[in-house]
C-alpha cells in the first residue's frame, strides 16, 4: 500500500491529473489478483484474503482453471473468476499452452469446483433469518428406524440420544431463511437429526477472451461449459494484442472487432435459458452476460455494494464462518449508462471522453 502511494506521487500536478481522481487513487481500496502467474497457487492466499479484507480492501481473483483443489478450499472473495479461454482441448491447448498432461481434466474439475461454490454444504451450526419479523424456528427430527430391526426396547434410548443431540445444536440469527442438515447417525443407524442445508455463495465469474480465428467458433462447447460451473456472470472480451512476442503468435489479425463480439455474445447467449446480455463497455471490447436472478423487478443489479461485502465478511469471520452469504446479499443496482445497449455503449457520461483529430476515419466498434 504504502509503494502505490509512492508510485502515484510522482503524478501529483502532472497537466490532465485530476485532483478528485489523485485523491482518491492514494486510498487502495480494491486488489485484483491476477495477470502473470496463478495467484491460488500461493500456500498463504487464504491469510493474505483475509488480510486485504481486514483493511477494507476488495478482491477480485482469478485462477487459469488448472488447480481445482485449491478452488474448493479458497476463502471468499468479492469476486472470482476463472479464465476460460477455449471450449474443447485441441483450442485450449493452442492457446494456453497448459503445463500438465491432463489440463483439460484439471480444467473441468475446476468449473465443477466453480460450481461448487454456488452451493457449498457446510456443517455446523448455520445462520437463519431473524431480520423484520421473526421467523418461527423448527427442528425437524428424522427417525430412520429399518422395519426388520425395529425394537420397541430401543424407544426410552432413542429418545435420550435425541435429547443429547438437541442440546448440543446451536441455531443463531442471520440474513437469509434457511436450517442447516447436520446428520447425526448414531452407531446402530437408527436416528439422523436433519435441518435444511446452507448454502454459502461466492460471486463467480467465467472470463472469456475472443481470439479471432482460434476460439469464436465453439459456441455450443461454451455453453455446456456454463452448464457446468454455472457462473453468475460471464464477461467476454476481445483480446488485446500487446506487440510481437516469441512466446505467442498472435497479430492484430487476431483481435476481433467489438461488433463481432457483439455478434459471438448474443449468439451464446440464445443458448442459454438462464442468462441474458446485462453489460457493454466498448472501449474495452467487452460485454457482460450475467445470470437472470441478478435482474431483480426488472432491474440489472450487476454492480456491486463494497461496504456491504466488507460488513457481510466481518460478520463471517467473527462468527467463524458459520453466518454465510451470498452473492445477491452484495449487489448493487447496475446505472443505466452502463447497460448493454444505451446510448454510450458503456462510457461513463461524467467523463470527459477525447477523440481522434483524424474523424475521417471510422473507428466505431474497434
């Protein structure tokens, strides 16, 4: 934190720095983990998570789907993405250039460990809500007893293990209605005591970058890709071509036009009953298709509440991980600029947009 704030000095009073947007770039508020290297694969990731969150500071990772064990024991982030870059091996293989033998089953089990965190089951004792009017709370006893082995001589036992086991739940108020399933076999599988499940949900993301000639052509593997690690948002954004490079042999000739990746997501998106096109931002070439549940009243909700994620982690942590959340306990409505088809394809309009002096040439859609 403190070699960002070193790093942005040097900028103070430069012509075109403006002074709200210095002042504001001094306070590190978001950290995004990712760009060279694989992140999740630091032995401290969950500690350094926790450290960020501690000093009210966002995190956004993403993971090349190649370490699923790690996707599942990862802490929760603000935001998680995994980086699919191809459909089918032979494309994933091309452009990745993946460093395992069986990276494409590493590559699945990572969606499938992506999924995963969506409904994660979690024992112990869960949060249920007590927010507005309280909830009335149950306790649903579930007596296994097998007709062969049924003994009436086990009744005055039964009933004092399940007092036992009554005592040592724990139910506590939270923000979501829900009762956790905690079985509790005992030795001659007679009784199971069960609560409704928890979930615990992380906001997923699949990114996908377009390389023209390489991967746009794989629709329907993409979609069964969805299918299975069912993200709550897919971003889809064209490559960007960095220069000539031994290691890549890419060109310019690669990078498709906004338009066509326009075209690509909503061609993807007809095949997928659950997600519709939410987000534009053409300056950067990319779209956004996020899942329907994030359209709430007819509203996008794609954005996200950074001060109440902060609360929502705070709450996890002090209950030791047992008062849950998820994604929708954190969105925030998406602006209206913002939104796939208005009228500045995703330009903020309280910024001051700059132009080309050659008008002559047509650049709209690069």
């Amino acid at each position: 934190m403190k070699l960002t704030s070193l790093l942005l000095f040097i900028l103070e009073g430069v012509p075109g720095v403006k002074a709200d947007r210095y002042e504001e770039g001094l306070a590190v508020k978001h950290c995004a983990l990712s760009l060279v290297g694989e992140p999740i694969m630091y032995p401290e990731i969950n500690q350094f998570l926790r450290l960020l969150h501690h000093h009210q500071i966002s995190s956004f990772l993403v993971t090349n789907a190649q370490f699923p064990a790690e996707i599942r024991t990862l802490q929760p982030v603000t935001q998680l993405y995994v980086s699919v870059d191809a459909s089918t091996k032979d494309s994933l293989k091309k452009i990745d250039r993946p460093l395992f033998k069986d990276f494409w089953q590493r590559f699945l089990d990572s969606l499938k460990a992506l999924g995963d965190k969506i409904l994660q089951r979690r024992a112990g004792p869960c949060w249920v809500d007590s927010a507005g009017p309280p909830y009335p709370i149950a306790l649903l006893l579930s007596l296994l007893i097998p007709a062969h082995s049924f003994c009436p001589a086990l009744l005055p036992l039964l009933a004092g293990v399940i007092l036992i086991l009554i005592s040592f739940v724990r139910i506590y108020p939270c923000s979501r209605k829900t009762l956790v399933l905690i079985p509790a076999g005992c030795p001659v599988n007679v009784i199971q005591l069960a609560l409704s499940s928890s979930p615990t949900q992380q906001r997923t993301v699949y990114r996908l970058t377009l390389v023209k000639a390489w991967n746009v052509d794989e629709l329907r593997a993409y979609s069964e890709l969805v299918t299975l690690g069912r993200p709550d948002f897919i971003e889809v954004k064209g490559v960007t071509y960095c220069g000539e490079s031994s290691a890549s042999s890419l060109t310019m000739a690669n990078v498709p036009w906004h338009e066509e990746v326009i075209c690509f997501v909503q061609q993807l998106a007809d095949q997928l009953p659950d997600y519709e096109i939410a987000s534009e931002h053409e300056h950067s070439n990319c779209l956004l298709i996020a899942h329907k549940k994030f359209k709430v009243d007819g509203e996008w909700r794609t954005w996200i509440d950074y001060e109440r994620f902060q609360e929502l982690m705070k709450e996890y942590e002090e209950s030791g991980g047992t008062r849950v959340f998820s994604a929708a306990d954190y969105m925030a409505r998406t602006p209206q600029w913002a939104l796939f088809g208005a009228k500045g394809r995703g330009f903020d309009p309280a910024d001051t947009r700059f132009h080309r002096k050659n008008k002559s040439k047509d650049i709209s859609g690069c």
